[in-house]
C-alpha cells in the first residue's frame, strides 16, 4: 500500500492565514508599544508646538531613513516600523494566499491575488498620478 501523499486542505490555510494577521497585528503593536516607551524615555518632558507644521522635523518619512533609525534606537523610527509592519502584515497574507493557491494549482486565484498585490504594490509606491 503506497503512501498517500497530504496536502493542506483550506481550513489549514485559512488557519495559518488566520495566525497568521494575528501574529503580524501583536507584533506590530508591540514594536510600536516599545517605540513609543523609548521616544518618550529619550523626549524627557519637551513639549512639542504643533500648532505650526514643520516637515523638516519629520526625520523618517523613507523607508531607507526608518531602518537606519532603528540602528540608532530611535523611538519614532521603532514606532514608525511598526508601523510599516502593521501595513505588510496584509501584504504577507497575500503572499502566502498566492503560494496556497499555486501549490492547490487553482490558477484563477493566483492570478486574482497577483493583480491585488500589483495594486497595492502600484499604490504604496506613490500610485499612478505621481
């Protein structure tokens, strides 16, 4: 008798992707939980005015300038990956999706998520009207 081969069947997909946002959702909250501890830690009781914009004040507003805060142990560079994290969280889903569907080789599928995450792939760069 050979050996029947198992494959995931979708309640072990949707629970994987199910764990899967959970994890990404407490992970994230917990970067941006110790973020803000350190900025408040390193800030020690400055009041900031914000009655008056000032973006140059905004130090990590790129992806490249939020990773190198980190190296630093920035608390608004920790809070702004976090963040980052909460937004890929969905991101990873996707992913995972795509990849489920290509090894149960339901092609409609990975064609429908490679066309959601070429959108926000579109949209988080800047989008189409810049």
């Amino acid at each position: 008798m050979a050996a029947s081969k198992e494959n995931m069947n979708d309640k072990d997909i949707q629970v994987i992707l199910g764990t899967l946002l959970r994890a990404g959702v407490i992970i994230s909250m917990t970067i941006v939980l110790i973020g803000g501890i350190i900025f408040l830690i390193h800030q020690k009781g400055v009041i900031t005015d914000y009655k008056v914009f000032k973006p140059e004040m905004a130090g990590f507003s790129s992806i490249s300038a939020i990773f190198k805060g980190l190296l630093t142990f920035h608390g608004d560079a920790i809070v702004q990956f976090g963040i980052l994290m909460l937004i890929f969280t969905p991101v990873a889903r996707i992913v995972f999706a795509i990849f489920s569907f290509l090894i149960e080789k339901d092609y409609l599928y990975v064609l429908i998520g490679l066309i959601i995450l070429s959108i926000i792939t579109i949209s988080l760069n800047g989008g189409l009207a810049h």
